[in-house]
C-alpha cells in the first residue's frame, strides 16, 4: 500500500478548551476547526482505515537535522508549557512504528539530509500531535516528525520524498497530517482580547488573508505547483513552521507534480492573528500525480530506492 489520504489541519490550542470557552472567546458561536475534525474521522479516516499517521509536527523545531520519533509506543500526559490553562494531563497512549521512522531517516540520509529517527522513551512531545490525535486517533501506529527550523523548501521537498519513499517500502496504509496554520503572526499580547474572535478580519494583515486565500483556491484546485513555486512570497507572510509541515506531506506523494484537489473540513479562521484551516487530500484514483509517482515509487526494487 502507500499514502492513502494527507491533510493540512490546524492544531490551535482553542480546540481544546471546553466549548463553553471557546463560544465565550468567538462571540457565542463554535469555532468550525472543533467539528470539522470530527467529520473529518467520520466522514474519512474512518473509511480509509490507515495503519499509521505521520504527523509533520511544526512545534518540533529541530536545528541541525530532521528527526523522527521512532519509539514501539508512547504514553503519559501532556501539560503544555505554552497555555496550561487550556492544555493540561491530556492522556496519551499510542504505539510507534519503528520500521517506517528508521526506514524514513535512512531514505533522507541517501538523499543528502541530515536526519535521525529516535527512540530515546523520554523524547518530549508537543502538541501539534497530541491536539490531533486528541480528535483522530482509534488506534492508528502514530510517527511524529520534526519541522527543522532552519530548513528551506527544497530541504522539506526532499524529506518528504523520502517518507514517501519509506512508506512504500513498508507497504503500509498511511495518512499523512500536516499539523499546522498558514500565515503566523500573532497580535501584540495588549490587542489578543479584542481579537480572539475566529472571523478572519481578524488575521494579522487584510495582506496575509489575501496570501492565505489565494494558496486554499490553488489547492481546492489541486494546483500543488504553484503553492510551491510561490514559497518565497509566501515566506513574507511568515506561514507556520516556514511550511514545512505542509511541503514534506505533499512531496511525498509527488510533490510540484501532485494534482490532488483539497476540500475544506473547516472555514478559514483567525486565531489571535495566524491563518488557520482543516484542508483534506483525498489520493485520486488514477493515482497522486498525472504519472502516478507513488506507483512508480512502490514497483521499484529496494536496491534502486537506496541508490545502489
């Protein structure tokens, strides 16, 4: 098998308050983030019933190198150091998948990027990953992986080729979650009470709003080449984890060359000034790309994936 599903989805520390807040907090009404999570297990995991999520974690800012969590299983609480108020003894327990995390770091390795997958049991976790899972998970291998704060485009291109790569290897059935915003800039700390409200004339610049708004046409038109391409106009608008979150899941199933259409599972939303969505990929049917990548990667010899 190989990647059945991707999705850019927002993890913003709302979505854990109790629903009672967050009406308080967006002028009496639910945020759309909260149930287009549950639609989207619903309406989508639920059939496409994946093995293992790779989540592409943009609170893991590794400098030096990427990195994978590669542990048999993880489980504890998680207090976030950030907002506790929101974020506090959330319970996790979840298995690992080794193999597709050391298999991933190898494939990177080959490629010319610095990477490792660790299995160090007290490897801190973040909750990009544990918001999501708090909404997705029934049982599902879990892989986080890091946002290397000091990566370019083409550094996250590449990585994300090799988990593509990887997961073919392993044959598993894989979702990838780009756990991130877009644009992301806050307001100064005096000015978040009068615009924590989830409208989107609340995000930093009416200029931000417009870049975010014109890469979800692209993507609801499948047009992964041009969100690409445009990555250093993009990077004025300071989109989250320089968008590696979402450059490593959609290189992984071919990348510029991806054609797969988006479909929103939330509105576009403000949250205290950054740009936030759930967008979801479904793989088409003829394959990711025109030349169907993934296809062509998962027949290959395990000599050519390694190069020798």
């Amino acid at each position: 098998m190989a990647v059945v599903g991707f999705g850019l989805l927002s993890h913003v520390p709302t979505i854990m308050l109790p629903e009672a807040t967050r009406r308080e907090l967006n002028e009496g009404k639910e945020i759309s983030l909260v149930p287009g999570l549950h639609r989207l297990r619903e309406e989508v995991l639920d059939e496409l019933a994946p093995e293992t999520f790779v989540i592409f974690d943009t609170h893991w800012a590794s400098t030096v190198e990427h990195l994978l969590a590669a542990q048999p299983r993880r489980a504890g609480r998680y207090t976030s150091d950030e907002l506790p108020r929101g974020m506090a003894g959330i319970p996790y327990d979840y298995r690992g998948d080794p193999e597709l995390a050391h298999r991933a770091a190898e494939a990177a390795r080959d490629a010319g990027q610095p990477a490792h997958a660790s299995d160090d049991p007290r490897l801190p976790v973040h909750y990009p990953t544990i918001n999501l899972l708090h909404y997705l998970w029934r049982g599902e291998r879990v892989v986080s992986a890091s946002c290397a704060q000091t990566g370019e485009t083409a550094d996250f291109l590449a990585m994300g080729r090799a988990i593509g790569e990887a997961v073919a290897e392993t044959g598993r059935r894989v979702v990838l979650l780009a756990s991130g915003g877009m644009s992301h800039r806050f307001w100064p700390l005096s000015q978040i009470p009068e615009r924590e409200a989830s409208h989107p004339r609340h995000v930093r610049t009416p200029e931000a709003r417009a870049a975010d708004e014109e890469r979800l046409r692209w993507f609801e038109a499948g047009n992964h080449r041009r969100v690409i391409e445009t990555m250093d106009d993009y990077a004025r608008f300071a989109p989250e984890g320089r968008f590696g979150h979402y450059l490593m899941a959609v290189a992984a199933v071919g990348g510029a060359d991806c054609a797969a259409p988006g479909r929103r599972f939330s509105d576009y939303e403000n949250s205290i000034g950054t740009g936030q969505v759930h967008v979801w990929f479904d793989r088409p049917s003829n394959g990711w790309t025109r030349e169907s990548e993934t296809d062509r990667i998962s027949a290959m010899p395990r000599s050519r994936l390694r190069g020798s």
